[in-house]
C-alpha cells in the first residue's frame, strides 16, 4: 500500500474500520463457501480483535493515527470542560495577542530589512562626543559640502547618500487657499539606483537631476501618496505643485509599492533632489544624514578612518575663523569621533526615541504570557488530577509514557492554537491602536504593519512554546502516575499542591514586576504631566502663519489687530513659534564684552504682550513696547539671569549675542519673566531670552490666541479665514493647541503608562484566578480532612488559617522574588524613567497592596466553600 493511501486512510476513521470488517467478513463467507464451518475458519483466522488491529496498524501511518485519536479526545475534553477551557484560551489569547503587537511594532520599527538591494550594506554615518551646547550625545546630521569631499574619498568603496530629515512641508497643487500638508525629503538623485529601487510609473530621480543648485526642480512621490492623494491616477506624472518660496516642482515619477523611504515611523510622500535644498551649498548648515552603501567585500574601519579624516579636516577648517563660541567648546567638537552603524532596517528618529520602550513593553508582555502559562499549567495540572483514575487505566492496559505525554500535549496545542487564533485577531487590531497613540497631531507617525511571513512564523514559534511552557509539566505529571497507589484510592495530593504552589510563587513573582514597572510609568506620566510649565496652555491655539512673498512687521501686526476684534478672542499675539515645539534657536553670549560663554542661551522672537497672552509672570522691570527693536532690548528668564547675571539686580544689565563671524548683538535687560520650558519638559529649565521681531520682512511667524471658549479648536476655522481675509498674502499652514504640544512631550510616557497599566491589570486577573484555582484546589483535595477537624471544635479561624498557610508562603516568597527582580530591573529602563525613584515609598507599597487585595478577593470563595463543609456527612464517608 502505498504511504499516500496511508496517510490518507489515518483520516478516514470509521470508514476505514468499516473496510477491515467488510473484508474480515468476506475472508469468513469464503471459508463457508469452501466448506468449511464458520467457527473454525474464525478460529483459523485468529483473534478477531488482534487480526482487525494488525489490519489497521498495516493500512495506517501509526503516529499520524494516534495524533488523530488523540486530536478527538482532545477537542471532547475541551468540550467537557467548557469554563475551564474558555478561560484558558481567553488568557492565552490575550498573552499571544499582545506578544504578537509587540512582535508587529519591534519588527516594523527596529527589525524588519528596508525592501532594498542588499540591505545588509547599508550604513549610517554618526558623529558621537561632545555637541555645541556641551552636552554628550550623538548625531547623525552632516552639512552638504563636507559630504561632497567624504563622498569623493569613499568612491570605489562606497557610494554616500544624502537623505534629509522628513519635513512636514506645505504643498500646492492648484492655488496658495488650497495648500495642504505633505511628508517631503530630499535624497541624492542617485539614491534610487543604488538602492535597487524601480518606477512604478514614469522615472525617477537621477544623478544628473542632482548636480546643480535649483536647477532640476523634479520629484518623485511615493506609491502610497498616490494612491492616498490622487487616489492612482495615471495622469499625475507630469502635474505641477507649488513647493517653497516660489518654486514649482514637476512630478516625473511614482516609486515602487514596497518603499516608502529609509525612515522607519516615517512614510515619505514626495522625494526631492537635494540641490533643491536652500543649505546645500552652506558649511555651517547640517540638515540629512549621510547613509553608506559598502562595496562587498570592504573592510569598514579603514573606510570609517579615511571618512573621519576627512570630516575632521572639513570642520577645522570651517571652524577656524569662528568666533561666536568658547575655545573649550570647539576643541571638545573637533574631538568628536565619526561612527559607521550597520543599518539594514534603516535610520530614524522614532528607532531611538522608541528602541528602550518597546523593549520595555516586549518585557511586560513577556511577562503576562509567563504568567498565562503559569496559569493554564495549573488549571491542567488540577484537570489532571480529576483524571487520575483515566490515566491509571491507561497504564495499567499497556499505554506507554511517551503516548501519554502526546496525549496531554495534544489537548494543549489545541487550547494553545485556539488561543492563537483569537490572539491574531487582537493583534491585527492592537498594533495599529499603539501607534495612534504616539502620533503628533501635525506630525503623525505611521509604521508599515504588514501580517506576512515574518509576523506568522513569530506566531507559529510563540504557540509552540507557549504549548510547551504550560503544557509539558501537566504531560509529565500525568504520564508519571503510579496506577496500583490511584486504583487504590489516590497518590498523595500533597506533591500536586507543592507544585501547583510552586508556579503560583512564579506567577506572583512576574505579577509583582509587572506591576512594579507599570508604577514606574505610571508615576512618571504623572509627574510629568502634572509638571509646572510655567505658562498656561488653556484655551490657547496656535495659528502657524506663513506669507509669501515675505512681509515687513506692520503687516503681522495688522494681522494681530484683525484677529483682536474677533469675536471669541480675548487675547493676541506674535511669537517666531510656540512653546515646546521641539525648535531651538541658541548661541553663546558675551557678559561685559568677555569671550563667548561655553554654555548657551536660547533665543525666541516675541511681541508685546507675548508673556500676558502665555500667562508667565513679569518678576522685574517691563514688557515690550512697539518701540522697541532687536537688537536692542530683551526679557530674560530667571534661569538666564541666575546662570549668567548672579541674579543681581538683571533689569539694565547689558549682555551680547554672538555670531559666528565675530559679530555682537548688544541687548540690554528690560524685564525677567519667570521660567518656562523651552523646547523640552525632560530637560532642566533653560535661561531663555526673549527678544523683538527684526525689521526685515518675515515669512513665517505663529499667532498665538486665547479664546473665550474652553474649546479653542472650535474657532480654528474662522480664525484661519480671518488671517487671509485680513490679507490675502498670508495663509495659515498649521493650526493646534498649546496643550497639544504639551502632550505631545508625553507621548512615549503616555505610551508606556497605559500599556502598563493594561498589563499590570491583566497581570493581576490572571495571577488572581490563578490563586483562586490552587485554593479551590486544595479545599476539594482536603475536604474529609477539613470535615474531621470541624468535627472535633476547629474554629472559623483555624479553617481559614489552614486553607491559606501553603499558599500564603507561595505569595510572599513570590512577592520578595518579584522586588528582587524589579529592583535589578531599574537600571534597564532608568532612561525611560523621570522624577521618580524605585525606592519611593508609594511605588514600593502599590504592588504589595494590589497583590494583598488579590489574594483576599480570590481566598474568599475556597474559604466559605471549606467553612460550608457538613462534619457530619464527611466522618459518614469515612
């Protein structure tokens, strides 16, 4: 018979049994029609039972067909044991579903190769030391000149390419009242050649679009922006869009499906060449990273070496006649070192921003899964129990160990694939739910989650060893039965509890840092959320304003007084852009016409009446007038005037910004305002200097309003007409909330703290059900002995005292295990972690608290089920 009949015919079950009788009976009618009698031609066949048995094991692949039989009674127990089986699926389910998120956001962001040739080649350029501002860090921005000369000394080695940071730019297709919002980058026009990449329609960008500046006003959008904006149309190739101060770019090309730019978090909608940039030909100007595709077989470290030789050269050299920043400031600059990083996946803000918090969240969710399993495994365990008797008969007729271990571990890869099913779905919607959470209003970031085959091998992977972590102790617990000592009236339960107290200790013990580390973020988001920003956000909107052509001062400041006597504004004003909107503008000062101070000073263009609109208190001296210019006058904060000033006396003080090429603004103090943050709550308060608009025409500047109305996006609408009603030159590009921006600090700690608290939830649930199980457990195994003592005068007390003790031990053992665990742990996520401390009282007691109420809650039924024991029914059955 062949192997594909045998294969088959594992499957045909009764069918097949059928066929072994027919032809068993056929053999027997033969033997009659010969003569012979009936009972002697069974006798002359054999045992029937045994005969019909070899029949099937010889039509049959024999360990295909035991699966089978033991898939049936898998599924029947699952049936059997409908609420046991539903809650371990759901909390398995739940456990997948969100290891698989995870999976989908560590993937999409940190681990998933760019659709590119050879992505294994590609490297990003870095520079790490000592920055500007005398800060350590590392960073990946490059000024395009010094990047001509390292790309010329890479050729034969390398081919360089630049990639500007993604900039949410304003775009317009037909007339300036119609601008719109788009994700543009500009990239080297070889870019797409030496990545591999092919036109989905038309061309794209080439080196000869990149030679000269403004002189190839082309670009290239990416399939997704066309099928998102033009919704694929064919006859976009060739069409027009305004782009910049007065440039008109022509689309020539559409870009594969599958890329959508080097910046994982990032989809980018229209790709420029960079000599369209207005820094390409600046020195002083760093606005992309250099990416590197090696050659194979390139040593990487002389490569680095000749790189940084050349970069180092290019910054002394433009460095050498700077005279706006301190001697120690340059030196420990031209000290940085350049790095080469493999970076297959891409290069990105979000990949270092959000590294450390998924890595954070793929340990909590690594946790709940230990703890489902942990879970699962004891329902099992206590299942397995209740079938002693089942499995003694087993044995005692011939089933063999390995037999009974693939019997158990049958029934959990079913409960386990059940899970996974239910699981997927939870993760097809969670991963998408996360990244909405951690998206700027006016910059959201998108993530390409594709289910394939990476997402489905990761599941397939977590079921089986989900099916191993919780199925393969009950297996071997079961397959290890003594039959003689459970036909005789059981094994001793004792062991049993010991082991099913000992997972409770483990589950405890994840239970414990999971919680520990969600209070941890909790409390973070908290502080940082409940922080003094020393302004007001409330009832503030921000109308971000651009004009073209650029307009003189008196034209935004009719603009202003438009916006006044609308009704619903109670107050107007100017600023160069809003608090906390991640801009810096900072140089050195010069205190009594000194050398240039080695820390730095922040700058921010304000109006009159700027600090009265953002509430920040005037500490000393006066507010701007309209007289005053820049440079001139200036407001500082209370940290400039303590960390430059001593804080003696600041008002009249006379202080100058420095330039580059040796130039000072000379601005006398008129007023300290108190502290407010800059760009960035995480950061210490910086000394800030407010200043007035220059006289030059201005582009682009912010109006900040506070409305009447709680709701300030109410009025965005009519505030957005009012600004080009009042002249037709200017055109609001972005409009938002100062409390928008002021959560948008938060939102990696938002991110972290509902996770967390979701986590640390379903943590507890499962750690809760869990201790109920063992309880409920243990009373039913004990009920003759508990029913015994209550005949002889055991109190409430004494009952309850005894239920709990094994189980008590379990939970504190666990809990110590957990603080042990959570403590070592700090250090991991310290980076993710901000005024708050692992030894802070209200952090330490929230675990222990939460846990003691859990267990009280899952004590209370096995307590009352022990105390509702009838003494007089149990010392009947003995």
């Amino acid at each position: 018979m062949s192997l594909w009949s045998r294969v088959s015919n594992a499957f045909r079950g009764e069918h097949l049994n059928r066929e072994i009788e027919e032809e068993y009976e056929a053999h027997i009618a033969e033997a009659i029609e010969q003569g012979r009698d009936p009972e002697e031609a069974r006798r002359a066949l054999g045992a029937a039972a045994q005969l019909r048995q070899n029949s099937h094991d010889a039509r049959v692949v024999g360990w295909l067909d035991s699966l089978r039989a033991d898939s049936v009674f898998g599924w029947r127990q699952l049936k059997r044991n409908k609420v046991t089986s539903i809650a371990a699926i759901l909390s398995l389910a739940l456990a997948i579903g969100a290891c698989t998120s995870a999976f989908r956001l560590i993937d999409a962001l940190l681990l998933r190769p760019l659709p590119i040739a050879h992505p294994e080649r590609l490297y990003v350029l870095s520079r790490a030391g000592i920055g500007f501002d005398n800060k350590p860090g590392e960073w990946d921005s490059w000024a395009y000149p010094s990047f001509q000369l390292m790309r010329t000394a890479a050729k034969g080695d390398a081919e360089l390419i630049a990639v500007s940071y993604t900039n949410r730019a304003d775009v317009t297709y037909k007339t300036d009242a119609e601008m719109e919002k788009a994700n543009v980058q500009h990239v080297s026009g070889w870019m797409f050649s030496t990545l591999g990449i092919q036109p989905a329609a038309g061309r794209l960008l080439t080196e000869n679009d990149d030679l000269k500046p403004k002189a190839a006003p082309y670009a290239v959008i990416s399939y997704d922006y066309w099928n998102r904006r033009f919704g694929r149309d064919p006859n976009v190739v060739g069409r027009t869009f305004h782009f910049g101060d007065g440039v008109y770019m022509t689309i020539v090309g559409i870009s594969e499906k599958k890329f959508t730019g080097t910046e994982p978090g990032t989809v980018v909608d229209i790709f420029i060449p960079t000599m369209m940039h207005s820094c390409v030909t600046r020195s002083d100007c760093t606005w992309f990273r250099t990416l590197a595709v090696i050659e194979p077989g390139i040593a990487i470290e002389p490569l680095r070496a000749r790189l940084a030789s050349i970069s180092h050269a290019f910054e002394e050299n433009r460095l050498s006649g700077e005279k706006g920043l301190s001697q120690e400031t340059l030196k420990n600059f031209l000290n940085n070192k350049v790095r080469m990083k493999l970076a297959p996946t891409g290069a990105s803000g979000m990949q270092d921003e959000y590294s450390r918090a998924l890595a954070a969240l793929a340990v909590l969710v690594l946790m709940v899964l230990l703890i489902a399993c942990a879970n699962v495994a004891n329902l099992m365990t206590a299942q397995s129990a209740a079938r002693a008797r089942e499995v003694a008969l087993r044995v005692s007729i011939g089933a063999g160990r390995c037999r009974l271990v693939q019997m158990v571990l049958v029934e959990s890869a079913l409960l386990a694939f059940l899970a996974a099913a239910s699981g997927a779905l939870f993760a097809w919607w969670a991963a998408p739910f996360v990244m909405s959470m951690i998206n700027p209003p006016d910059n959201p970031a998108r993530l390409i989650l594709p289910a394939d085959w990476r997402v489905l091998g990761f599941g397939v992977g977590l079921t089986l060893m989900v099916v191993l972590l919780f199925g393969l102790l009950p297996a071997l617990r079961a397959s290890s039965v003594k039959p003689v000592s459970v036909l005789k009236g059981g094994d001793n339960p004792h062991s049993r509890q010991q082991l099913m107290q000992g997972m409770i200790a483990v589950q405890v013990a994840f239970c414990f840092l999971v919680l520990f580390i969600a209070g941890l973020f909790i409390a973070t988001f908290e502080r940082l959320s409940n922080k003094p920003m020393g302004f007001s956000a409330d009832r503030l909107l921000l109308l971000e304003t651009t004009s073209k052509p650029p307009q003189p001062q008196i034209y935004w400041d009719q603009v202003a007084e438009h916006l006044r006597e609308v009704p619903g504004v109670e107050r107007v004003s100017q600023a160069g852009w809003g608090l906390l909107k991640n801009n810096d503008w900072e140089s050195s000062i010069s205190i009594n016409d000194g050398p240039p101070t080695v820390d730095l000073a922040y700058f921010l263009n304000v109006s009159p009446g700027w600090l009265e609109t953002m509430k920040i208190p005037l500490l000393a001296g006066r507010d701007f007038r309209n007289g005053d210019s820049f440079p001139g006058t200036a407001i500082v904060n209370e940290a400039f005037a303590r960390k430059f000033l001593n804080d003696q006396h600041p008002v009249g003080r006379i202080f100058a910004k420095a330039h580059d090429d040796g130039r000072r603004d000379r601005l006398q103090v008129i007023g300290v305002a108190g502290n407010a943050y800059y760009s960035n709550i995480h950061e210490p308060m910086l000394p800030v200097v407010y200043i007035p608009f220059e006289s030059t025409p201005l582009g682009g500047m912010t109006f900040i309003v506070r409305t009447a109305s709680s709701n300030p996006l109410a009025m965005a609408s009519t505030l957005r007409r009012e600004v080009s009603r009042a002249r037709s030159e200017f055109r609001v590009s972005n409009v938002l909330t100062q409390q928008e921006l002021n959560q948008a600090q938060t939102f990696r700690e938002r991110l972290l703290a509902t996770l967390a608290f979701f986590f640390g939830a379903v943590a507890l649930l499962l750690a809760g059900v869990g201790l109920y199980g063992v309880l409920n457990y243990s009373v039913l195994q004990r009920e003759r002995e508990i029913g015994i003592r209550m005949a002889l005068g055991a109190q409430v007390g004494d009952v309850a005292r005894r239920v709990m003790t094994g189980i008590s031990v379990a939970v504190a053992l666990g809990a110590i295990a957990g603080l042990s665990l959570g403590l070592a742990s700090v250090r991991y996520i310290e980076s993710l972690l901000c005024q708050v401390k692992a030894t802070d009282a209200a952090v330490l007691a929230i675990p222990f608290l939460t846990i003691l109420l859990a267990v009280v809650i899952a004590a209370v039924p096995p307590v009352l089920r022990a105390l509702r024991i009838d003494p007089v029914a149990m010392l009947r059955v003995e």
